[in-house]
C-alpha cells in the first residue's frame, strides 16, 4: 500500500483561488423546496474565524446522490468562505434519508469539510437537518451516544423562517462540535 | 481491519509551534465512523470546469512572469495505487517574490502583473497531471521571530470520492528552510518526504523550464469502490 500524502493547512491566502461563483448555492438536477444552513464557525475562546473554507456534500431530498453537473458546476457540493464575523451560508435542498450497505438509515444530513488556516487537517462532520428524536438511529448519532455531543451536530430550525437552519460550529473547547475520522 | 496508520503520516491537529493550531484544533478525539455512501460517492466535475490554459500559470499575462519557470509532472494515485482518474486538482501559490495577490497578504514585495498563481486542471486517464509555473518565493510570517516559509505550492485534490477530499502543500528538494517551518514540520517524519518534489530534468523544457516530478496519494479501497 503506498502511503497517503500527508494534509497540509489551507493557510490564509485562499479565498480567490478556491471559491467559485455562487459556491454557496448548491445545485441540483430536480427542482424543490429551498432551504439555507447558516450559522457561524467560533474558534477555542469564541472569538469568529473569518478565514475558513466551508464545503458541504449531501443526497437530494429523495436521498439520492447528486452525480451530474448543470455544465458549469458539479451538483449537490457547496464551497464558500466565512466572513469577518465566521459566518457562512449555504443555500440548497433538504437531503432525504438514505440507506447505508447493511440497511441501516442514514438521517437527513449534510456532510461538511472545514479548512482553514491553523488546521493541518481538514475538520470533517456531519450535521443533521432534523431533530434529536428524529436521528438516534443514524449510525454517527449512534457511534456519539452522548446527547449533549450529539447536539452539537443538530442544525435548529429558525422559528420565525422555517426554511432556515442555524448550525454554528465551535472547534474547540465549551460546546465544541464533534468531528468525525472516516 | 489492517489500515495504513494515518496518524503516523497526518499532521496532528494540535502542533503548538504553529501558533494558530492552538485555537483552532478540537480538544476532543476525533469520532471514528466508516465513510457512509454518500461520501464514498462524490462531486462530479464536468470536463468544462476546466479549461486546457489553466494548468499553465505562465500565460495569463501579456508577457512571461518573473521567476523560474519550471514544469511539474506526477500522478495522483489511491493507497492502492491505482489512478484517481479525472479529478479536480486546484493550485495555487505564491510569486517568484514570495508574493501572494491576496489582501492579507502584507509582505512588502512586488506583486508581479503577469502572474495570478492559481491554476487548476483534470487529472487523465491514468492520473496524471502536467503543471506549467514559476518556482514561488519564500516569505516571512509572523508566526515565530525570523520565520520564513520555505517555497511551496498549495494543492487541492477532491480525487473520486468525497472521503478523498485533500488539501496540502507541495516543497522543493533541498531547502534549508525546512527545517524551521513548523508547518512542514508537523507532518511525523516518516509522511515529509511525501510532500516534496523531485527533480526529473527530462519532464523540464530544454533552456526553458526546469522539471519536477510529484505524485500524489489519496485515500484508498477503505473509502472508495475498488476501480474509481
């Protein structure tokens, strides 16, 4: 087996090399309901990291995985920057539930990579767009256990627009996110 | 399951002589979980993300960018060995100067109006992928009193499947400087030789470009259906 290459921090200098032109609206080939995970990324004493690269990847509301582009761009990925105030957006469907090869079920959840400057490696997680009672099957959910990590990973739905979901990430210390090694 | 033992190849998280990565990396292990389909799956670039002229950072200017020209050649492979094939490899990189056109970039050097540093390219059938550049400049940072990143190319690679996603540097044979980068550095040494070039004279131009070699590996049969 030849060994993998090693990761190596994103660093400061990204943002005009690697964001696209409306990343943060992800493309799909059907069309359907709208929704928009949003939310801020804190780092180890709260303060805003303003300088990650934020991707996500996720099944379609029918749970299937996007496998095509629209020409330009590759369907159901997400990529953008936060800003000066750690927030991101990523505007696109609601994933559906899927099944994973021993038939267990996935919860509707979108993955996410976290890159940034101090990160040797990329953050990886999964953050689910349904509440607790809904994912304590999902097999991340499972491998948690611990209802007060599991949270950390629940995008809460906005009461006043319920077409939002607000996720913030803390990547370190009080309330950090749990991140995943696949 | 017998796997390659990553943590032995991988930075840490947590390297404290790289000052961010002391607010930056989680506290808590990381939760082991086997990759779920959809990220054995992944992105599908189509063939015109890409356009042919940008795997030549060379030819955006109106004339030729300051600096070594040099020609770097490599594939990228899976732990098995296999070809990633037709998968999104992004670029970028300093100037000869060790200048970034970026706005947080406060190195008092020269920006160079006929070099961008940013590229991208499709891997081929066989993995392979052929980069036209100039060799980029160390600079200063702040992060310990006299130091200086040692010359590096930042890669982006999504290989076939999500879980394959990388980022990462590329180095040059021979640099003193990197022995003070903490970046370079963190890497366990049995993985830092991975991130360093070759010199492969043959793949240069003659009296034009010289030529580098560089393959790079993503993550294998554990993460993605054998053959992607």
């Amino acid at each position: 087996m030849a060994k993998p290459t090693p990761s190596q921090t994103v660093g400061p200098f990204f943002a005009r090399e690697l964001l696209w032109k409306d990343g943060g609206t992800v493309l799909f080939a059907g069309r359907g309901e709208r929704i928009t995970l949003t939310g801020c990324v804190f780092d180890g004493v709260g303060a805003p990291i303003f300088d990650a690269l934020f991707e996500t990847w996720q099944a379609d509301p029918a749970g299937t995985f996007p496998s095509g582009d629209d020409g330009a761009r590759p369907y159901g990925y997400g990529r953008v920057s936060t800003d000066r105030d750690g927030r991101y957006a990523i505007e696109t469907m609601m994933p559906g539930p899927f099944k994973g090869p021993g038939g267990e079920t996935y919860a509707p959840q979108i993955s996410v990579s976290i890159f940034a400057r101090g990160l040797l490696k990329a953050l990886r997680t999964r953050v689910f767009l349904a509440p607790l009672d809904a994912i304590k099957d999902d097999p991340l959910a499972r491998a948690i256990g611990d209802t007060t990590r599991l949270r950390t990973l629940i995008a809460a739905r906005d009461p006043r627009d319920p077409k939002i979901y607000r996720w913030d990430v803390r990547l370190r210390g009080a309330g950090e996110a749990v991140f995943i090694e696949l | 399951m017998a796997e390659t033992p990553v943590a032995d190849i991988h930075p840490p998280y947590l390297y404290p002589d790289y000052n961010s990565t002391r607010l930056r990396a989680p506290s808590q292990p990381l939760v082991r979980v086997a990759p779920s389909p959809l990220e054995t799956a992944g992105p599908a670039f189509p063939k015109q993300f890409v356009k042919d002229s940008e795997a030549d950072l060379t030819t955006w200017g109106r004339s030729a960018p300051l600096g070594e020209k040099m020609v770097l050649v490599g594939r990228v492979l899976d732990e098995g060995g296999r070809p990633v094939r037709r998968s999104l490899v992004e670029v970028w990189q300093a100037n000869a100067s060790g200048k970034y056109p970026h706005p947080v970039d406060d190195h008092d050097a020269p920006l160079d109006p006929n070099f961008l540093g940013k590229g991208q390219l499709l891997t081929d059938d066989e993995g392979r992928y052929r980069l036209v550049t100039v060799k980029p400049g160390a600079y200063p940072w702040q992060n310990h009193a006299f130091g200086w990143r040692p010359a590096h190319i930042h890669f982006s690679l999504f290989g076939n499947a999500y879980a394959q996603r990388l980022i990462t540097q590329m180095f040059f044979p021979g640099d003193p400087l990197l022995a003070i980068d903490p970046i370079f550095q963190s890497v366990p040494e049995a993985g830092r030789s991975l991130l360093i070039a070759v010199l492969d004279l043959e793949h240069g131009i003659e009296g034009v470009a010289l030529g580098y070699r560089w393959d790079m590996v993503l993550r294998g049969p554990r993460a993605t259906p054998m053959g992607v």
